[in-house]
C-alpha cells in the first residue's frame, strides 16, 4: 500500500485504489477497514508520519520532496534532460540522463507484486528503457561508439526485440570498425523477430542494415544517429567536448591512490603536459579511478575532456591503431573543417592534434594502453593539458610520467562496495557471508562487482548461498562471469599479450604450490638459471599477473592462480611432470642442506634421489638459514603433501623427514604429527624399510609432544622391530630412547630405565653424540620423576657437555633446566640459581618457547625461595603468558604444576587450586602421570588451606596412591 502511494505522491488516492492496489480483484470483507489500521500503523513507524501520510477526502495521499523519492528524482533529472536539448546542450543532457540512469536499482518489487503494482512497474520499465535510447543517441551523435557497445549489449540482451537499441547497438559497431559484427546483429534481430513474433525488422532498422552494407558516407561521416529523436547541434566544430564515462555512484575506497593521482594531476611546472598513468592488474579498477579522477578534475580543463579507449585489452576487438585514435581525437575537436582532409599518415595527424591543442587546457583519458609510442603520438605539446593513462603493463618508456599502481581493494573498502551495491540490511543479516564473499573474490573490484551484480540480478539467492558456490575452485571463475564481464576474460588478455615464453613460464610458475615463490625455486621449477628466472618474474609482475609482497618474493592472486590451472592439460601433461620433479629435487637438496646447518650431528641418510642441480639460497649462518625455513614452511607443507598426490613418494618421505626437524624445533605440533604420518603411509606405499623406520621414529616423537603416549609406544615398538630387521643400530637406539620417554611419563620407571640406558650405551658405541644427548635428557627427566635428583643431575650435567661441544644452543637450554630440577630437589637453590641464570641467557626468540616458559617458571620457584618476591611473580606471569601462547600438553602440565606450588606458598590459595585444576585436567588427558599426581597433591594443599577437608582428604589419597604405584617415597616429592 506504502509503494502504491509513493508511486503517485502527491495525489490523493482513494481507499478503493488502496484496496484495488493490495488484494486486486478478490478483496476481503474487511479490506477498507485493514487499509485504515494499515495507514495508522505506517503513521507510527515512519518518523513524522502524520505530516508524510496525511488524510485527504475520501483517501490519503504522500507528501514527499524530490530529494526524499528516488522516483521523484528521476522525474525531476529527465526534465533537466530536457531542458538541455531544448537549449541545444546535449553534453549536459547526457550529463543529467546518465545521473538519471544512475538511480535505477532494479524491477519495481522484482515482479512480486500485484496486477497493479506489476503494471506500474512495466510502465517505470518503459520510461527508463526510454531515457537509455535518447542517452546512447545522444552520445552517438557527440561521436562515441566503441565505448558504448558493452552496455548496449546488455541492453539488448535483455531486451532483444527493441529495434531502437538493437540499430544503436549495430551503428555502434559499425562506426568501431566492426562491420560484420554488425551485420550479426541484424541477422539476430531478424530471427528473433520471425521467430517470437512472425514479422520482418522495422524500415529504419532494415534502412540501417542497407547503409552499413554499403558503407554509406552518412553512416561514417555524420555524427548523427540513425534514429534522430532528439536534435543534435550540426555544427562542424564541437566546442569544449567532454566524452568522459559516466562517473559510477557507488564508487569505493582507493582514497590513497585518488588523492596521489590528484596531487600529480594539479602540479604544475609549467615545462610541458602533465602524464599521470596509472597500471595494475586486470580487473582492479583502474579506469574506473581514472574517470572518478577525471571527473574531480574536470573544471580546471574548460577547452575539453576527452576519453579513448585504445581497446589493448578488449575482447574480440584488436587495439585502436595510433592513426585511428589521431582521427577520433582530432575529430572529437571539430578537425577537420568543412571540405578539408585529415593527413593521411600518423606525423602528420600527430602534428596537427598538437597545433590544433596549442594554448588550450584539455583533459586526455588514454584508457587500456598497450605500448607507450601510441601515447606518445596523442601527448599534447601544450603544458597547460593533462594526459591520464591506464595500462596494464607499466609503460617504462614513457618518459616524464608520475605513476601510481593499484593492487587489491582492503577487506574494509570491499565490504563497502558490497554493502554499496547491495544494500546495509542485505548484508547486515549475512556480515560472515559477505567477509567470505569479498575474500573468495580475491578483494578484486571487478570480481566483487560481477558477484554483487549477480546477487542484484537474484534477489532470492543469498549471500551464504553464492558464497558456496565460489568455494569450489573448479567452477569459481565461472561463476565470476556476467554478461561480457568475465575474470577469466580478462585474465585471459593479459595471459594472450605475453610472449610464448613468458606465458610457458607463468603456466609453469602456478605449479608451485606454496604462497610465496622465490627466485631459487622459480628458477628451478623453470629449468633455468636464477637471473633469468628473476627477469620472467619481472615480466609477468610487469603485467601484474603476479605480485610482488617484497623484494625478492613474488606470489599470485587466487584467482589468476585458478585461471593457470584452466590453462593446464594433457598437451602440458609432461611438461608439468617434469617440472615438478625439478621443484621437488630443488627443495629435497635445500632442506637438506639447510638442516646440515641448522642441527649439525644429526645423521646423514641416503635417499636414492640425485642431488638438485640448482643453485641454493645462502645458507651460510643460523640466522638466514633460520628465517628461509620460517618463510618456506606453508609451502613446504603444501609440497610433501603434492609430492605424496602426485605419486613422488620418496620425496614425499624425506621432505617431511627435513621438515620435521624444523617443525619440532619451533613447536608446530599439530603440523608435526601429520607430516610424519603422511611419510608413514607413503614408505608403507614403496616398500622401503629403512624410509619407514625413520619416519615411524619421528612419528613417535610427535607422539610424545602431543602426549599421545600409549600410541607413542606402539609407533615406537614397530620402529624399533623394523630397525631391528635392517640392522639399523642408529634407528633401533633412537626408538629405545623413544620408548624410555613414552613410560617414563607413563610411570613406567623401572622399564623406562631398562630402555633408555641400552639407547645411550648403543649411541656412545657408534659415536653418535647428538642422540645421546638427547638420550641423557630423558634419562634425567625420568630420574627427577622418579625422585633420584642425584642421579638426574649427572645425566643433566653429561647432556649439557655434548651439547656445548656440538654447539646446540637448544640442547644446552634443555640441559640447563634439566640441571636445575635436579639441583631444586637436592635444596641446592643457590646452585639452581646459577644454573637458570646462565639458562635464561641463552633464550631468545629462536629457542623453543616451551622450554623458554619452563626456564621462567622455575626461576620464579627458585627466586621465591632465596626471597626474592618481586623477581619471582615477574618470571612467573611471563612463564604463564608464554605458556598459553603454545605449548605441548605435558610441558605445560608440569609448569603449571611449578607455578601453583610457587602460589601455594605466597597464600594465593584460589589461584593455586586453579593451576593445578587445570594441570591435572591435561594430565590425565595425555596419561603423564608423575604430574597427575602432583596436580593432585596440589589441589589438597590448596583445598585443606582453603577449609574444604573432605575434597582436600580424596584428592590426597588419589595422589598417594599414584606415587606409591610408581614408586617414589614420600622424601623425594617436590615441595
């Protein structure tokens, strides 16, 4: 009822209208009646409703301004339309029915409405396709034609039997050079004609046919339409033109880049014609900012404001010739004069457009530039003019030029667009939906733009719907498609503009299957040397079908990443093989020598795979070769998992066997585990014990991080038996280590003892000092377990020595708090306090930050007890705090089990029982149970403080029955 009367505002309109409106021909009893509570409940819901809605007579009429109704506005821009053909000012009559046009946001209710309201929303249909006709015959007349083909076949396309549009779209076509598309356009009409309706085309269409059958002079030469409803002024000289786009409403974001290239634009030095270009990747916007710039800057270039597309990038169209775009542009200024000539060759038109441009102030909009000697043919001398031109290739030779290039929109700028073209409310009820949606277009404008448009074009669908759609990769860039706006078009011209070896080698590039792609795998992945493969990858960041995050890396946008993979098939099939393998020989080599660097004294094992020939990164210090494996580490997951998909098993095995030793070394757990079960499964695949033996012992040391012990055990067992068959020494030490590990956390000590002392006895037979290290680190937690300090500290005391001599910073750091347990439970606290000094010394952020909270947490426990309170609730908050940002469920059992004891004798009995509630919780979850116990007995202490006997008498029996199950006397728990 509220549309029916905003419809026809200021009318009044009776309630039988209303009623007719609502319900048509079959209106309810009671319809006058629901019409007038209707009326009273729109007066309460709209601010000032009684002065809006207000009863006339028999009816109630809408009293609205022009600004408040969209409709309003429509009406009152096509009278200024009019009045400017009526003063023979079609630049402002364009002007005013493109700002008309722009109001439009779809169908009148999209056909949901009654007979009524469909009848009037045909009729708005009507007046707007109306208004579209006069607009692109005007801007026929004022000499546009290849600029407007797009939208008219749009037009066209949805409206197929209106012989106005289809004749502008065919003159339109013609007058861009295109005289068999045209002549198609005919055809079509034709069909479609006979076909719906049984007729033949109308006389003027039938009258246009002939003309551009024959090249008629009028079609070419009189800037005129071929339907003139409108006149259009005849004189030969066009004063001031201005062929600018139309400037869009819901233009977005990019306020940086309008800003800069309006500060270049407005500098003036007075020396020569100003050029601002602006490059970027296809579909990022850039004409778009270039009208929105050109449209701000407009006034100060009153002799004109000139646009040519050049069409470097046009579908199905070839680039505008220099001497072509001379003609248009000299013939946009009103040159040639009656019965003159335009110069035949491209001098001398250049010539004359820069006499003819001396001392006048006019704005040039080069758009889809392909090479700078055409621009440089259109420069005007004058230094009062302004040159703005796009590109998606940087044109290096364009000398004297300011560039600005534009990348992706931000996440806040793409949620503004889509929320611009779809409404608040739309996106407000979907804000997860619409994230998603900007994400999966890659923050594109022109994906987000084609997205949105389809969602305008469906209003049932829904944004969570679409999203869905875009996330199967497959079909993502088909989706991304409406109309003749298509992202894999694009792409597709950029691609097509490359030479046959830059567009092999971006093919080949989209193969990697990390984010980021240095110059030391591009290289290897081509097949070529670093340098070259440094200038390819200058070439296609040139054309911007890669970016560039920083020197030296480059990476491709999701979406040009899907398109290389449309372009990918059985004639690049063994290409592609090939280059896979070199990738992966590559990065086997670099994660092999990297690890020599960065865990010197680990054992060297054949993987039956030659050598990459490639030339590495510098892995020359810890340092650079640290930070190389930081940056390749998502990429390096991506490629074992490539290498295991793509049947590369033994890759797949030794990849992750170098990756781990990273991946453990910087506590990516989780990521760990995984790896070494994908290396399992894929040795299984080839049969090869020996790859299988390692990997199961990594997986077992995944295991114990994770506190998967009981399957830890298991994993270790068959290493252990696999070793055994190979008579693999090294490997079967390493699973007898590992399987100390797993029972003595277990509570398992007298076997746990049995395993680890026949590990270090094999390790120091065969002269491995790195494992045995790692062998004495176990056996020292597992004697501090067990209460045997003495003991414990020895084995700490014997780690730390291989460690310094293998020169493992990591190794002495864990020797060191291994030491100073063992030195607390002997109550040597000054000792401790040494030892945790020279331990903190060592912790930075390259060391296991595990092991660094366990430093902190045990220097609180020391400084509390040497009186040092301050020191200790210091190390303790940073202990926690570190502790909480990652670490493995039994480390941080323990520390939290050290923290709360520190608590317990400060009297912060609340805040002790929570640490060890929440120790004994991860505890029991991975079966560690020396600290299940001593959550428990902490959780008595601060439970008997805090008055509850009971809970404090159960936990404390729990407690004493699994140290006494484990053996370890009551004089030799930590206190």
């Amino acid at each position: 009822m509220l549309l029916m009367l905003l419809l026809e505002s200021g009318k009044m309109l009776p309630v039988s209208r209303l009623v007719e409106a609502v319900w048509d021909e079959d209106p309810p009893a009671t319809a006058p009646h629901q019409v007038r509570k209707a009326v009273a409940d729109l007066r309460r819901r709209i601010p000032g409703g009684s002065e809006t809605l207000v009863t006339e007579g028999p009816g109630y009429r809408v009293v609205v301004t022009e600004t408040q109704l969209d409709l309003a506005e429509f009406d009152a821009r096509l009278r200024t339309a009019k009045e400017a053909l009526a003063a023979e000012d079609p630049a402002r009559a364009v002007d005013a029915l493109q700002a008309t046009l722009a109001l439009w946001r779809g169908p009148l209710l999209s056909g949901e409405g009654t007979p009524v309201i469909e009848r009037a929303s045909v009729m708005l249909e009507e007046r707007r396709l109306a208004a579209a006709e006069q607009l692109f015959d005007l801007r026929l007349g004022l000499g546009e034609s290849a600029e407007l083909v797009v939208d008219l076949r749009q037009l066209v396309h949805q409206n197929p039997l209106r012989e106005t549009l289809r004749g502008q779209l065919m003159l339109a076509l013609y007058r861009s050079g295109r005289q068999a598309a045209a002549l198609e356009e005919y055809a079509e009409a034709r069909r479609l004609l006979g076909e719906e309706l049984g007729i033949d085309p109308g006389p003027r269409l039938a009258e246009l046919h002939e003309g551009i059958l024959r090249e008629s002079p009028e079609l070419a030469a009189a800037p005129k339409s071929w339907e003139a409803p409108v006149p259009v002024p005849a004189a030969p000289e066009i004063k001031a033109p201005s062929t600018l786009p139309h400037d869009l409403a819901d233009f977005t974001g990019r306020d940086r880049e309008l800003q800069e290239l309006l500060g270049y634009a407005r500098h003036e030095d007075g020396q020569a014609t100003r050029i601002v270009a602006i490059d970027g990747m296809g579909g990022s916007g850039k004409t778009t900012l270039a009208v929105r710039a050109a449209h701000r800057l407009a006034a100060a270039y009153p002799d004109g404001q000139i646009h040519i597309d050049l069409r470097g990038y046009t579908p199905g169209e070839q680039p505008v010739t220099t001497g072509a775009a001379l003609a248009f542009l000299l013939r946009t200024m009103g040159v040639p004069g009656p019965g003159q000539q335009l110069p035949e060759d491209d001098a001398g038109r250049a010539a004359l457009w820069r006499a003819t441009l001396r001392g006048k102030r006019v704005l040039l909009l080069v758009d889809n530039a392909t090479e700078a000697g055409t621009i440089l043919h259109l420069l005007p001398a004058s230094p009062d003019c302004l040159l703005l031109v796009t590109s998606r290739a940087r044109l290096v030779d364009l000398d004297g030029a300011d560039w600005i290039s534009i990348g992706l929109m931000s996440p806040e700028e793409s949620a503004t667009l889509i929320e611009d073209i779809l409404g608040r409310q739309r996106v407000s009820a979907e804000p997860e939906a619409a994230a998603e949606l900007a994400r999966l277009c890659g923050y594109l404008p022109l994906a987000l733009r084609i997205a949105t448009a389809r969602l305008r074009n469906r209003p049932r669908w829904t944004l969570a719907y679409l999203v869905e759609r875009l996330r199967d990769e497959t079909r993502r860039l088909d989706e991304l498609s409406l109309g003749e706006r298509s992202i894999a078009a694009t792409l597709r011209l950029s691609y097509q503009a490359l030479d046959k070896d830059s567009r092999t080698a971006f093919r080949t590039l989209a193969l990697h299957p990390g984010g980021d792609i240095d110059v030391y795998s591009a290289a290897a992945l081509l097949g070529m040397d670093v340098r070259i493969a440094e200038d390819t990858l200058e070439r296609l960041l040139d054309v911007h079908l890669v970016l560039q995050p920083e020197i030296g890396l480059y990476t491709m946008h999701d979406l040009v990443r899907s398109f290389v993979r449309s372009l990918r098939g059985e004639p690049t099939a063994q290409d592609d093989e090939a280059a896979v393998e070199r990738l992966l020989d590559y990065y086997l080599t670099a994660t092999e020598t990297a690890c020599e660097v960065l865990f010197p004294g680990r054992r060297r094992r054949p993987t039956g795979i030659p050598p990459s020939t490639a030339r590495l990164p510098d892995f020359t210090d810890d340092k650079r070769t640290q930070v190389w494996f930081s940056r390749e580490h998502p990429g390096l997951l991506s490629l074992v998992t490539l290498a295991e998909r793509s049947g590369h098993d033994r890759h797949a095995v030794c990849l992750a066997r170098n990756l781990v030793f990273h991946l453990n070394a910087r506590g990516h757990l989780q990521e760990f585990a995984e790896l070494c079960r994908l290396a399992v499964t894929a040795a299984r695949r080839l049969g090869d014990l020996d790859l299988l033996g390692v990997s199961l012992s990594n997986l077992g040391v995944a295991c114990w991080k994770l506190g998967r012990y009981e399957e830890g055990v298991k994993v270790a067992e068959e290493g252990r038996d696999v070793a055994a068959r190979l008579g693999d020494r090294h490997t079967q030490a390493h699973t007898e280590s590992t399987l100390g590990l797993y029972k003595s956390l277990l509570g398992r000590f007298p076997e746990a003892l049995a395993h680890l002392q026949w590990a270090i006895d094999c390790e120091r037979e065969l002269e491995s000092p790195r494992a045995e290290a790692e062998s004495l680190t176990a056996l020292s937690a597992l004697y501090e377990q067990w209460g045997k300090y003495q003991e414990a500290a020895a084995a700490a005391r014997r780690a730390m020595e291989l460690a310094e001599r293998l020169g493992r910073q990591g190794g002495k750091l864990v020797a060191l708090t291994d030491l100073a347990l063992a030195q607390t439970g002997l109550g040597e606290y000054a000792q401790a306090d040494e030892t945790l000094l020279l331990a903190r010394q060592l912790c930075d952020e390259s060391m296991d930050q595990g092991h660094v909270a366990m430093t902190l947490a045990l220097s609180a426990d020391i400084a509390q007890r040497l009186d040092r309170p301050n020191e200790s609730s210091g190390f303790a908050d940073r202990a926690l705090a570190l502790a909480q940002a990652g670490s493995s469920p039994l480390r941080q059992a323990k520390l939290e089990n050290v923290i709360g004891r520190v608590l317990r004798r400060k009297q912060e009995y609340a805040s002790a029982l929570a640490l060890h509630s929440s120790a004994h919780e991860l505890a029991s979850s991975v079966g560690h149970r020396v600290e299940e116990a001593y959550a428990l007995a902490g959780l008595a202490n601060a439970a008997a403080a805090l008055g509850d006997e009971a809970w404090a008498a159960e936990h404390a029996a729990q407690a004493e029955e699994l140290f006494s199950a484990m053996g370890i006397p009551p004089n030799a728990r930590r206190t």
